[in-house]
C-alpha cells in the first residue's frame, strides 16, 4: 500500500520524490483523491499567503492576479497531465466516426478542440476562484472550495474507472482497472463524506452559537456538489465514447474541478 501510495505521487504530480525501487502502479486511483486533498491544500496554503501580501480588501485585481497564480501552480503540480488528457479528449469528440476517435486521441498535437477546451477550463477555474476569493479572502471558503474541487474530481475518476471498459488493448490507464474492486469508490465516498462534514462542522463552528448551521451546510452542499458534478461528468464522456481511455480520465478530472468550482459560486 504504501508503495502504491508513492507511486500514485510519482504518476500525478511532479512533486519530488527520492529514487524507489519495484514501485507498484496498479491500482493507484485509490489513491487519487488523497492526491487531490495534498494538491488541494497546497494551493490553499499558496492563496492564503497572496491574501496575507496582498491585502483582504473587495479588489478585483488582487482576487484575479491570486488566482491566475493559484490555477498555473495548479497545471505546474501535476505536470499538465489530466489537462492533456481534457484536450485530447476534446479533439476526439470533435471526430464523427468512433474508430477515428482513438487515434486521433493518441495524436501528440492538439486541435482546435483540444485548445478551446483547454482554454476554457482554465478560464472557469480562474473566473471561478477570483469570485470565491473577492473581498475577504481569509474566510476560508475559498480554500474550501479548492480543496472539495480537487479531492472529489479525482473520486470521480476512480468511480469511472470502476464503472466503464477500458478502450484501448494498451495504454497509459489501462493499469488504473488492475487490483481495484467495485466498492472501492464507495468506501472512498463515504471517507469523503465523513472528513468533510468533520471539516465543515470544524470550519463553521467558529462561533458555535451562529454558526453550527453554517457548517452543515458548508458540509452537506460540498459533498452533494463535488460527488453529483463528478460522477455526472464520468458518466457523460463514458456515454460519449462507450467507455474510457487515460485521456477521458484526465478530462473527468479537469472538467469536474471546473465545474465543481462554479457550482460553489452560486452556494457560497
């Protein structure tokens, strides 16, 4: 376990790691949505610094500037790799005939789709967080929202992993399938879940006589938004393309993490 859980660090991110040996690839997508809480609290850390330097005060252009970092130090951790499985899975829902999708999909250069879509990912994200850090950036939410983005984006990879055939004989997720078995992503929801109320009750217990409500809701509508939103975009591009390949994947996982950030916007 502990082995997979270094190799799930190595595939991920490009988070430094020392030289290990007979390291065990199968199956690390358990381990994704603990990936996602480092990534998540990573950036967290970062934005609640820029708050601290910038100032908490209503200005669009501190929110924005903290952002457009936040969301590069975001592609940077992982090394573009689900960004690049989003555009090329892009470029191959712009293919009419299924059999082309592939290996158009399997094409180092990317078109026009591809780019539109990475472009407007990148956009929502930055939209999306220079909203949720407008005004007084240090409560918290902000960091909230990143953190239930990254973690439950990746659970919603492994969900689809779980749920759908692999298309390809070979490939760079084939081994994702290997060791994993079906409850594996209930038993990762409802650890999820469980840190996430905990979290919540945590965060909005500030002022027990105010807020006990507020960190409910802050639990509750967090783990309904981040599960409903990511098992909805498996189950999309598992519909579009009869199943999956490493790039849906990493599609999954960026468009979640958009939209999960979006749909927080109109909560918080």
């Amino acid at each position: 376990m502990l082995n997979r859980l270094r190799a799930a660090i190595l595939f991920y991110t490009v988070l430094p790691m020392p030289p290990l040996a007979n390291l065990d690839f199968r199956g690390i997508a358990f381990f994704a949505p603990g990936i996602g809480l480092i990534i998540g609290s990573m950036l967290g850390l970062v934005q609640l610094f820029l708050a601290w330097r910038l100032g908490t005060a209503d200005n669009l252009f501190n929110s924005l500037f903290s952002a457009v970092v936040v969301v590069a130090l975001w592609l940077g951790l992982t090394g573009g790799l689900h960004m690049d499985g989003a555009m090329d899975a892009a470029d191959g829902l712009g293919v009419t005939d299924p059999q082309r999708r592939l290996e158009v999909m399997a094409d180092s250069r990317s078109g026009a789709y591809g780019v539109m879509a990475g472009m407007m990912i990148l956009l929502l994200k930055v939209a999306a967080l220079s909203q949720l850090g407008n005004g007084n950036t240090l409560n918290y939410l902000s960091q909230w929202s990143l953190i239930t983005a990254t973690v439950w984006s990746r659970w919603g990879q492994l969900a689809a992993i779980l749920a759908a055939p692999y298309l390809k004989a070979e490939g760079k997720g084939k081994f994702h399938q290997d060791t994993l078995e079906p409850w594996h992503s209930t038993v990762v929801a409802l650890l999820l879940f469980s840190l996430q109320m905990l979290a919540g009750l945590m965060l909005g217990g500030i002022d027990l006589a105010q807020w006990e409500f507020k960190g409910l809701y802050l639990g509750l509508t967090s783990v309904a938004i981040g599960l409903s939103v990511s098992w909805l975009v498996g189950k999309w591009f598992g519909g579009k393309f009869g199943g999956h390949t490493g790039d849906t994947y990493g599609a999954i996982v960026e468009w979640s993490e958009a939209l999960i950030l979006s749909a927080l916007i109109l909560i918080y």
